[in-house]
C-alpha cells in the first residue's frame, strides 16, 4: 500500500524548518549581458540557414550572447515613483471594478439558485481569476465548474445547457467541445456578461484555490499578479488557441519568481507540507483539503524578510525570465526552490515549461 503523502505532514514541516533547499537561482551562472558581450567575438555570418539548435551558422548561443540586448540599469527614485503612478492608472482602468464584481456575484448567486431548484445534488464551484481577485474589465468571463453525482462530463453540460436555455437567463447558450475542457458558453441578459461552465474541471478548481492562499501570504503578491496579466493581455500573449499561453500561466510565473529570489517573498508550499525530498508531487483527490487547511494556516505565520517595492519587483520580474532563467535547460515550478530540469521529464524541447502543481499538466511557449 503506498504511504499517504499527508500522513507524516508535520514531521516534515518541523523538518523542512531545518534545511534550506539550494534554490535555482542559485544553481545559475549569471553574469550581466553587458559583460557576456564584452567576451563574445565579432559575429560573421557564414550563410542564413539554421542549424538543429534553432541557431544560425556561425553565431554565439543565444547562453553566451544573454536574452537581452538592453541592460536594465538601476532605476533611479523617479523611475519608480513614476512607475508606481503608471501601475495605479492602469490597474484602475484594466481591473475588473468593484462594480463589475459585485454585478458578476449576483449573477453567479442566480445560476446557482436555477441549477438547484433542478438538481439539489449539484456541486457550484466558482474558480478562475474571479476567485482570486485578478479578473480583467476586458473579457471579464466568468467561469463556474457544475457537477451532478454519477453523471459523466458530457452529460452534465447537455442537461445544464438544457435548464440554462428553459429560463430567461442568458440570450444565447452553447456547447463548446473546442475549449479544453469541454465547456458552455452563455451570454447573461443583464448585465451583458459572458460565463462559462465547466464540469468536473478540479484541476482548475484546485490550482485556483492555490493561487488564492498564495495571495494571503504577502499584500504585494496579488498586485504583481494583476499587473504581469495585464502585461501579458496588452502584448495579445494570452490565447493559447492561437499559440500562446494560457492566462493561470502568468500567475505561476509570479509565484515561481517570488519564491526565486532571495529573501524569497513566497514560500513553496508543497515543500512546506510534503517535505523537500517528496517534491514535485503528484496529488490525489483526497489530499487536497488537508493540504489547503495546513496552507492557510501557513499563511498566518508566514513573514517575508523581503522589503522590495512593488516597482521594482515587476522590473525584476522581467529581467529574471529575460537574463536569469534559462527556459532550455529548466521548468517553471512553484513546487520546490530548487531546481527541477526539462531531462528529467523526458522534456527536450527549448520552449517554455511551465510544471502544473497538481498534476503531469504542462503548458509550453517558445521562449
């Protein structure tokens, strides 16, 4: 019988309190792309085409020539007192109003009290960026999860779709099999508000909640979240229909970046809990509620040794996944500060991996 993850948790969080896990930051070679330049040779071109390593004939890897070819400089008081103006405009204007949000919680209140007064063994999940407070105006899509007991997935959406277009709810409802999950798509008749509903999506449910503790350890936590969604919706890199990625990626890139640095602003909580030689883990369903209590209160004790503006924390944000990490060699993880390798998932790709935190979920995104 395997041993249950959660059974020896304490002794692992006393443990863990003792050793400190060498984080991959440090694990990297980094010197300034100023100084790597200064070391390369005159590039020649021999001819245009590309060698297996995406490279061209004759020219430095990209490792010895840095990710950038502008070096972020200390920025002076102004930059980031003007930074600081920028972000507040822009937050006020991106994020999703407290108006907005109130209007989207009645609506949610009147899709759950329609599917109960059907279906009273539902289970009504809201989850996504609603959940953890980090929903943009624009789109501003809702998402609810729906479960029936022993109904199957496909099932479940055709009877919702079937009790949402009886009512006077929404003016236009439809399965959408495309979205991965399959999902329903309605548009709300008032307010004009786009939902959508999934059925049995738990890994979306649980990674949401996750995110959310994470937001309870540090105030500055949910701002930098907000502010790398809006970057990432500004620069269209958010539709991974198209190609891109998903939007909770940029959330795990937050964590994993304020868990990097040193003193680290966020702890890993999946070390905290299962023990740093336990880690990555792999989750099963009946886990989950422990580890998110053990989370919480985790939360309340938890106190960052890192005084960092929030300004200057975006700046190293994107300097960090620019000049730092190396996206060929390592995966985004929020599981554990130290370093887990593409090799070792059977990864060989040069894009970027983003690790879920629950289960084998990656998404990937040439860097």
């Amino acid at each position: 019988m395997d041993e249950d993850p959660l059974k020896n948790s304490l002794s692992n969080i006393i443990s863990n309190q003792r050793i400190n896990p060498r984080p991959l930051i440090e694990c990297l070679d980094i010197q300034s792309t100023f100084e790597k330049r200064k070391k390369n040779k005159i590039f020649e071109r021999n001819d245009s085409s590309r060698s297996h390593d995406d490279q061209i004939d004759g020219s430095p890897g990209k490792g010895e020539v840095g990710r950038s070819t502008v070096d972020i400089r200390e920025p002076a008081p102004e930059h980031l007192n003007a930074l600081q103006n920028a972000f507040n405009k822009i937050l006020n204007e991106r994020l999703l109003s407290a108006n907005s949000f109130k209007l989207r919680k009645i609506v949610f209140n009147k899709i759950r009290q329609l599917i109960l007064a059907t279906r009273p063994d539902c289970q009504i999940n809201l989850y996504g960026s609603i959940l953890f407070e980090c929903c943009l105006e624009k789109p501003g899509v809702m998402d609810i999860d729906i479960q029936f007991k022993q109904t199957l997935q496909y099932d479940t959406l055709k009877e919702l779709l079937e009790i949402i277009t009886k009512s006077d709810l929404c003016k236009e409802a439809r399965i959408n099999t495309e979205h991965k999950p399959s999902c329903i798509d309605l548009i709300i008749n008032e307010p004009n508000m786009r939902v959508r509903i999934t059925s049995g999506y738990n890994r979306g449910i649980n990674l949401s909640k996750l995110i959310r503790i994470y937001t309870k350890f540090d105030s500055r936590v949910i701002k930098l979240l907000r502010l790398f969604r809006i970057l990432s919706k500004i620069c269209n890199i958010d539709k991974p229909e198209l190609g891109t990625l998903h939007p909770i990626v940029y959330h795990i890139m937050v964590i994993h970046f304020l868990q990097q640095i040193d003193p680290p602003i966020l702890p890993c909580l999946h070390e905290y809990v299962f023990g740093i030689d336990h880690v990555p883990v792999t989750m099963n369903e009946n886990h989950y509620s422990e580890f998110f209590h053990i989370c919480n209160e985790y939360s309340r004790e938890w106190k960052s040794k890192n005084k960092t503006e929030i300004e200057m924390l975006f700046l190293q944000l994107l300097s960090y996944y620019v000049k730092i990490f190396h996206a060929k060699q390592f995966v985004v993880s929020i599981q554990t500060r130290m370093p887990v390798v593409k090799i070792d998932k059977n990864w060989h790709s040069k894009k970027l991996l983003v690790e879920g935190t629950f289960h084998s979920l990656s998404f990937f995104f040439p860097f």
